[in-house]
C-alpha cells in the first residue's frame, strides 16, 4: 500500500509541477508530461520500480480517448470519413511499411525483422496527436480530421500486424527471446492482450462468428441497452453510480474486445460512435473524461521514464539520425499523401508533421515481436528508444506548426476552420421544464439550434415522446459545460429550479466564458438581486409576465378600456425595472431583508412612486405608456430605468 501510495504521488507532483509550466512556456501538456517522466526517471529506477507495466495500464487512457471521440461522431458523419479513412489511412500505413522496410533489408536486416520493423514505424501515435489536436482546437480542421482518419485506421490495422506476426517468427531468435522473458516477465503480457483471448482455440469459421457476436452485441447493447440501464440509474439520483456506470460500460467493452481477441480501442471506438445520437452522450462524456486525462498523463510521464539514457548516451548521434530520419521519411509520406488527397494550406502540414512520430502501440508490437521471436531483444530494445525519442520530439513539431507555419497563411485559410459547426447547436439550454422548454421550442421554431440539457430522467422520458432532443447531464458541472461545447456557444439559458446552483453557474460562466451571452430565469425578486450580483444582465423572473397578463386582464374585467391598461401595465413594468436595477445595489444577501434599512427605505419610496404613475399623477414615464400598444425596446426600457435611478439618487 506504501508503494502504490509513493508512487501516485511522484507520479502526481511530476505532472502538476511539470504541465503548468510546459503550458505557461506555449509547449503544451503532453511535453510537460514527457519532460515530467524524464525527470522522475533516476527516482524510479532507484526505486526498481517496472515502469513497462504502469505504461500498458496507462494505455487504457486511449481506449478512454478513442470512445471520446466515438461519441464525437455519429454514424452518417463516420460513413462520410470512409474515404479518407480506408484511402488515406491504408495508403499511410502500407506506403510507410514498405519503405522502412526497404531501408531496413538495405542496412541489412532479414525480409521478415525489416517487415515487422515497419509494422512497428508505420503507427503514429494516438494519444499524443488526439490530445494535442483537442488542446489546441484543431480537430475540427481538414488536416484534424485528416489525421483522425489515418490514427483510425491505423487502430484498426493493428489487429492483423498482430495475427501476422507469429508467421514471421526466426527458430534461431527462440533462444534470445526466452533470455528477455526471464529478465522482463512482463514482456509476454505485453503482447498486446492477445493472449488472452479464448478465440485462439476455435476453428476459423467460428472465431469469425464469435467476432462478429461481440461487435453486434456492441452496437445493439449501445443502441437498446444503454438508456433503460440510464434510466434505472438516475433514481437513486448519485452523481457518483453515473460515473461507476461509464467506467463499468468502457471496462467491460474493452474486456469483451480482449476476450475475442480485437483491439480495445477499436471496441470502444465504435460503441462510442454507437451511443454518439444519445441523450446521454455528454453525460457519459463528462464522465469518462477526466479518468481518461489522468491516464493519458501517466502514459505520457511513463514514455518520457521508459527512455534508455544509458543506451542513448552510449551512441547519441546514432539514435538521433535513426529518429530524425525515421520522422523526415513518415514526413515525406504523410506530405505526398496529402497532395493526392487535396489537403491544402495550413492543413497539409499540420497533417505532415503531427503524425510523423511512431506511436504507442509500437511498444506492444515490439514486445509481441520479441515474445514470438521476430525481432531479437537487443534490436528491440533499440528501437524503443527511437520510438520514445520520435514522440518526445511531437510537441516540438506542434509548435513549429504553430509559430512559423500557421502564421504564414492568410487568415481566411485559419478561418473556415470553426465554420464546421457541431450539429447540437450553439445555444445551450440549462433546464428543459416549464420554463426552459418554452424557450427552447421558441428557439427551434425560429430556425435556431439548441443543445439542452436536463438532470431528471423523469422529465427527459417525457419531452422525448414528443421528438423533442435533449441531453441528460447536470448543466451546473464545468465539465458538464464543457461537453457541450460552452468554449463555442454563443448564449447560454439558465433555466434551473435551484436557486443556488443558478447563481453559481452565472458565476462560473461569467468568469470562465465571458463571450457567452446569459439569460437567466429567476424564481424570486431577491433572487434577481443575487443574479445580477453573480454577472447577470438579461434575468427573467419565471412568474413576473404571468402575473403581469393577470394585472391587465383585471384591469379590463374592471371596466378599463384594453389600450388604457395597456399603458399601465407598460408604466409599470418599466418602473419595475428601474427599482430593480436601483435595489440590487442595496440588496445584500448576508442580511436579513428585514434588517436592511437603506433597501425597505428605497423600497418604500418606488411603491409611493408606481403608485402615483398608475394613478396618472406622474408623468415621469409619460412618453413611455403614451404610447399603449406599441412594445418598449431595450434601449428604451434601460433609458428609463437610468434615468429614473439618476434621479431618486439625486434626490437623496
């Protein structure tokens, strides 16, 4: 318990102190995490600690990140991909074997060491590109999507390198590999957890009926399975059984891809691109993110702590050619490619240089490779090292892209990127009941699109039964927000029954997205006070415009003639809003009203004035309900109010 405890918190203090300072210098978080590990790497090594096994835990961050992107994409959208995904994706990954592998037989290695050499050299790496893409805002750019395509494909390729690997197996490595399974016993694990699969015993023609069992089980378990289990979660109403649930329906994906001997990744890819056209899509989102940013974290501090210094020092000019020849030839490949495909501009080279690295899953291959004796553990072991120093150098090339070639475009090129809008919307909804689902069918009916979010389940089963589209998940979480694409919206409506939670998220929102415009719903007067002190400016009182029709329909069952309580209705409003924006000055919620002097004084004084302008004695807001039926702009209602605010100051 002591050990594990001591090294979450090396683990933990390297990436804090190491991230903030890598960001702050414009480097990035991958970067500090890698420098994060290299520092802790003498500490670890002291300490014999296995930095090969936490790296293969921390890999399931990918898996986490890969079904983060599923629910990225739906269906249609993943079907439009298909031709950069199998053209562009299998064009990288042949193209970039063959050549490394040509290469390899030229410095005169074996056909079948230089094949499986560039099996491994062909990945990129997942994590650090998907991370960095999604940090700097690029994913949805041409050369994002680009790359998306390709890292994809690549997930997807590894299943069959593989399966193909054992056949390239040399009898005369049998020896060599079983001295570098005593020295590393976790070498054999290593392989990529296709050991574990219980496929591996049954005829051809099953195995392929059991593979195709555990896909269709993921697509019709997302389908049907999910939002009845959601459901029945949501009634004890814990925060903490939602996040039990996304972690147990990732896990359990990725056990079920093991056991029938496909990828993780690719299993939890595709339920993510299953579950993407759920209402419980940024639920799952928000809850799964954070786990899988602190694996990525520990992954990225276990790359930078796996690097052989001892072996890198011992020939530093060797190993720095091998990589930078390795990333000017994926490079090369990666520009060609792109020419083909119409990647132009800034794209083209941010498709270039982010996917010129080797990648994670070269770790497993080189492990498995070891393990079936293809490659001989010392040539295993020094291509680690190039793999590791090719993804050292990734956040370097990001931010040459950044500095020296993005500028370089003009900026219409950089702005068509955020033209491709996320289909939710850029309105977010907080709240789909009385309240916030008249305006959301308001919004929708004017052409507008929405994304609204609801914590009821309740509430949710019964608004979807009439085709109306909505999100479960708690719109008070940052994280929440942020699933839903708070850094892009242009307005936001806070439409919840919790007074409190109200307050705080115009707080929040306020600070952190100031771009954002807010309308906020208040349940009482003095809330409105605590809403306009938290930043709100465009506030509602649910029921004030009820009761206001009420007023007016009095005032004419009375006698009045309809313009006439049209005018006093109108008069009264705006001097409402006038005390209001006055009052909120003097309302302070530590005190109990009763107790606030200055604010009961001030009070007093705006109902002997509405008082008087109802019954005509006041001509301060003549030119205001002269007018009857015509509707006050907002200019004219905050004129008013400034003026009348102006002048009761004025007057004490």
């Amino acid at each position: 318990m002591g050990d594990f405890l001591l090294l979450a918190f090396l683990f933990l203090v390297g990436g804090v102190v190491a991230v903030p300072i890598a960001s702050r210098l414009g480097l990035g978080s991958v970067l500090g995490y890698l420098l994060a590990g290299i520092a802790l790497s003498p500490l670890l090594a002291s300490l014999n600690v296995d930095v090969v096994k936490i790296q293969h835990f921390a890999e399931f961050g990918v898996v986490m990140m890969l079904f983060l992107v599923g629910l990225e994409l739906e269906p249609k959208m993943l079907w439009q991909m298909r031709n950069k995904l199998l053209g562009l994706g299998g064009l990288q990954v042949t193209l970039t074997t063959v050549a490394v592998m040509v290469i390899a037989m030229l410095f005169g290695q074996q056909w079948s060491i230089a094949l499986a050499i560039g099996f491994v050299f062909a990945l990129s790496s997942t994590a650090i590109v998907l991370q960095t893409l999604n940090e700097k805002g690029l994913m949805k750019s041409a050369g994002g999507q680009s790359s998306f395509s390709v890292l994809l494909f690549q997930d997807i390729a590894v299943i069959p390198m593989l399966a193909f690997l054992p056949l390239l197996a040399l009898p005369e490595l049998a020896d060599l590999a079983q001295l570098f399974l005593a020295d590393d016993p976790g070498a054999e694990a290593a392989g990529g957890g296709d050991g574990g699969s219980f496929v591996e015993t049954l005829p051809g023609w099953q195995r392929g009926l059991v593979t195709l069992g555990a896909i269709a089980f993921v697509v019709v378990g997302g389908s049907f399975l999910t939002e009845p289990v959601f459901r029945y979660i949501a009634m004890a109403r814990l925060r903490e059984l939602f996040v039990a649930f996304a972690l147990l329906m990732v896990i359990g994906i990725a056990l079920l891809m093991i056991a029938v001997g496909l990828s993780p990744a690719l299993g939890t890819f595709l339920a993510g691109v299953v579950l993407a056209n759920s209402e419980y899509r940024h639920e799952l989102e928000s809850n799964v993110d954070p786990f899988k940013g602190l694996l990525l974290g520990l992954f990225f501090i276990t790359v930078g702590a796996s690097i052989n210094f001892d072996l890198l020092f011992a020939n530093v000019p060797s190993f720095i050619g091998l990589t930078i020849g390795l990333m000017a030839l994926k490079a090369a490949i990666l520009y060609g490619l792109a020419l083909v495909f119409d990647i132009r501009g800034a794209d083209r080279w941010l498709f270039t240089l982010g996917l010129a690295q080797a990648g994670e899953f070269g770790f497993v291959l080189l492990s498995f490779s070891v393990a079936s004796n293809v490659i001989p553990a010392p040539l295993a072991e020094q291509l680690l090292l190039v793999v590791a120093l090719s993804m050292l150098l990734t956040p370097a090339l990001f931010i040459a892209y950044d500095k020296l070639i993005r500028p370089r475009f003009t900026a219409s090129q950089q702005e068509r990127d955020p033209d491709e809008i996320d289909s939710d919307g850029n309105i977010i909804i907080a709240g789909a009941g009385r309240f916030g689902g008249v305006v959301n069918r308001i919004l929708l009916s004017a052409g507008f699109q929405t994304t609204v979010l609801d914590y009821r389940s309740e509430q949710l089963d019964m608004i979807r039964a009439f085709g109306i589209k909505l999100f479960f998940g708690d719109a008070t979480r940052p994280d929440m927000l942020h699933a839903a694409g708070i850094e892009a919206a242009r307005m936001l409506v806070i439409a919840i029954d919790d007074k409190q939670k109200a307050t705080e998220l115009v707080r929040y929102v306020t600070q952190a997205h100031p771009h954002v415009y807010i309308v906020a719903r208040a349940v009482d007067r003095h809330h409105v006070y605590e809403l306009w002190g938290a930043g709100a400016r465009d506030i509602i009182r649910e029921n004030f415009d009820g009761a206001v029709r009420a007023g007016r329909s009095a005032l004419e069952a009375l006698g009045l003639h309809p313009y006439d309580a049209e005018r006093k209705v109108q008069g009264y409003v705006a001097n409402d809003k006038a005390q209001i924006r006055d009052l909120a000055e003097l309302f302070d919620p530590e005190i109990p009203v009763h107790e606030n002097e200055p604010y009961i004084e001030r009070t007093k004084q705006y109902i002997a004035r509405t008082e008087e302008m109802m019954l005509g004695r006041s001509s301060q807001f003549s030119s205001r309900t002269d007018r009857g039926w015509v509707p006050p702009t907002l200019e004219d209602v905050e004129a008013e109010a400034d003026q009348a605010a102006a002048k009761q100051k004025a007057q004490d």
